[in-house]
C-alpha cells in the first residue's frame, strides 16, 4: 500500500526579534490511507502548528513531506487544496454567510469547476442535494433555503463538515472541529463524523482535546508534546489505553 503521507525528520523553528524556538522538532510519522488518527497535545504542544505544515500554510525549517509518493514540501496551501480539506474550530470559518445552505452544498459539489450557470445548476441538483441534506445531523435538511448566517453553531459545523467532504479528499483534517458545539450537537457531528469516514473510506487526522472521543473513534493515537511526538498507539494498543493513562502523557 503507498502511504499517503510521510513526514520525514521535519523541523519548524520559529525566529522572531528575541528569540528562536522549536515549534516541530524531529517529526518522523507515516500515516496510511485506511487511517482514521486521533491527535493530543496540551495547550501550546504544537497540534495547530502540525497542521498548518500539513495544509501548506507553513513551511518547514528543514525535512520533508511527501504525499501519494510525491514531494510537496515546498507546495503552497493552494497547490494541496485538491488533497487537502480542512474542518476549523470556529463554525464561522469554511461557509459563504449570505449564500443559502443549498448554495454552499453546490459550491462544494463543484468546487474547482466554472461557476457559470450557477443558477440553472442549483435547479438540477436540488434533488441530489435534498437527499443529501437528509442524512446529515443537527436538522440542516430544514435549512436549505436559509443563509447560513442564520444557521447555529452545530448546524454550520455540519455544513462545514460537509462541504469538506462531499469530493472526498485524500486527506481530512479536523481542528477540534466539535469543540465549540453543545453536546448534544457535538456528539451528532461526531457519530456523522465517524460513519463518513468510514463508509468513504477517507484518510483523516482530527485534533480532539476530548478524551473520551479520542478513544472511542479513530484507529490510531498520536501525542504531541513541546513539538515532538511522544507516542503512537496502533488501533490494537488505542483499544486497551483509559483516560486515565492519556492523562498522564497530557502532563
Ligand atoms: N506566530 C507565532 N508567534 C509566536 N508563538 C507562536 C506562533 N505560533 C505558535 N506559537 C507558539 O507555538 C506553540 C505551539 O502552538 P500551537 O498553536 O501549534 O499549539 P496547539 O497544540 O495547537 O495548542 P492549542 O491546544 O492551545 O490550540 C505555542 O506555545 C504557541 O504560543
């Protein structure tokens, strides 16, 4: 099987006026299509700063990253947009306010496409996006002709998830993506989250400061701490690990 991603001995080094710091130091991790991987760290252990490396948005000091066995370390957030989705904390960030939530559904549907005739298309996908807009959580198929301005912060999650999804990326990457949401909605993103994943088989890595979540869902468990990885537990070693001992590597 060709990974999907390897980062190799990467660093990041962040300089400023005063100071020099070691944001990444010696990353060193594979990770496999079929891998769903759960990612921890305490405040300020570099999570953020990972993805952004991953998504383009940062450069690496030194080492490489190759993807589908090609280099692209050197790539711009641009250039890996047809790889890369990217699911944000915030339920404001990803959508188009004004538009409605069919709109949006179809802007993702023909993202990297012309936007000419948008309106006749929006007519002829309605029954495909009624259909889709069924299957989702946290009542959106009610809100298909509402602007999303008017959506609450689940329902813009779920849209966000969505539209991150609906071209199945090669790769998934979730930012706390459910930390802003009651739990009552969260828990619904989650469990839609997770059945995605699955039944489209996508590669994923979510950063979860959620215990519990990172060891109900996901098949693999990695740990930042101060910018190195300090752990990596396969599905079979995740399945065994409790609160309890996460805790302790959270310290
Ligand atoms: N542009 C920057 N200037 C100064 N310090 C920065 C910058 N970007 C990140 N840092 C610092 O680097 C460290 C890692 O930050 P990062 O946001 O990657 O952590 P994180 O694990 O995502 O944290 P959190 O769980 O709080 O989101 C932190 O100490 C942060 O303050």
């Amino acid at each position: 099987m060709t990974a999907r991603m390897t980062l190799n001995q990467l660093n990041y080094q962040l300089t400023t006026e005063t100071d020099q710091r070691n944001l990444l130091q010696d990353i060193n991790v594979t990770i496999q299509p079929d891998e769903f991987v759960m990612l921890l760290g305490a405040n300020g252990a570099g999570k953020s700063t990972f993805f952004n490396i991953v998504a383009g948005d940062l450069t690496p000091t030194s080492g490489q990253i190759t993807f589908n066995d090609q280099e692209i370390t050197k790539q711009s957030a641009q250039q890996r947009t047809r790889l890369i989705s990217r699911v944000y904390q915030d339920p404001k960030l990803g959508t188009a306010a004004d538009m409605t939530v069919a709109e949006n559904i179809l802007l993702a549907m023909r993202r990297g496409q012309r936007r000419r005739l948008f309106p006749r298309r929006l007519a002829q996908q309605r029954p495909q996006i009624e259909a889709l807009a069924k299957t989702l959580p946290n009542h959106l198929e009610a809100q298909l002709d509402k602007p999303v301005s008017n959506l609450s912060g689940g329902q813009r999650q779920t849209l966000n998830f969505l539209m991150a999804t609906i071209q199945k990326p090669e790769l998934l990457l979730l930012d706390e993506h459910t930390s802003a949401l009651d739990a009552v909605s969260s828990q619904a993103l989650m469990t839609f989250t997770d059945t995605t994943i699955r039944e489209n088989k996508l590669t994923c890595l979510m950063i979860t400061h959620d215990l519990a979540d990172a060891l109900k869902y996901g098949n693999r468990l990695l740990i930042l701490k101060d910018g190195q990885l300090i752990a990596d537990f396969p599905d079979a070693e995740k399945q065994q690990l409790t609160t309890e001992e996460l805790i302790k590597y959270l310290h």
